[in-house]
C-alpha cells in the first residue's frame, strides 16, 4: 500500500501500556526516516520519536526511556512502544515518512491515543 495507516490507539490507565503500528509501502519504507508525532487540542505538532534505516533513533525528552521506536522490515512497520503512559501523553498520534534522499513527507491519518483515570 502506498499510504501510510496507523493503528493501535485507544483509551488506557495510567501508567499502561500500549503499541502504536504503521504500515507503509516498501518503497517509502526502504527509503525514508520514519517518526511518530503527536499533536495535543490547541498545541503544535510535536515530534516523539524518530528513527532512520540504520536503526539510529531520536526521541523528544518528555518520553526518552518510557517509549520505544522500532523497524520490521520484513512487514514495511514502524511501531512505537509506549510504556508508563501519562495523561499529558493524549494526543492524536500519526505516522511519518520523510525521503533520506527526496525531499517527499507523508503522513498517516492519525490515531487517537487518550490516557485517562
């Protein structure tokens, strides 16, 4: 598939768990850094994690050491662990592909992660 499709968001307690996916094609997978953002009502997107082809990974301060970006080639997914989530965690998640090579950018539809007592 050539867009990108994120799942796995829904509602969770306090200090759960939950794993996002992003199916892309293989074409857009194989050459792009891909990354997850986050965008908050009334705030900017803002990027949470980031990872690139050789497996080198960013991830903003707020969730260093509690989430987790990976790569499976075999299946063209990113995902993203999160672990001892947080209200302030809430937010519309999307998936994002940006050319190593190109200066393309696509974007997955979102998926709503909401963290609630």
């Amino acid at each position: 598939q050539v867009q990108l499709v994120e799942s796995g968001g829904g509602l969770v307690q306090p200090g759960g768990s939950l794993r996002l996916s992003c199916a892309a094609s293989r074409s857009i997978f194989s050459n792009s850094a891909m990354g997850w953002y986050r965008q908050a009502p009334g705030k900017q997107r803002e990027l949470v994690a980031r990872i690139i082809s050789g497996g080198s990974t960013n991830y903003a301060t707020s969730v260093k050491g509690r989430f987790t970006i990976s790569r499976d080639n075999a299946k063209n997914t990113v995902y993203l662990q999160m672990n001892s989530l947080k209200p302030e965690d809430t937010a519309v998640y999307y998936c994002n592909a940006q050319g190593l090579y190109y200066s393309s950018t696509y974007w997955g539809q979102g998926t709503q992660v909401t963290v609630s007592s």
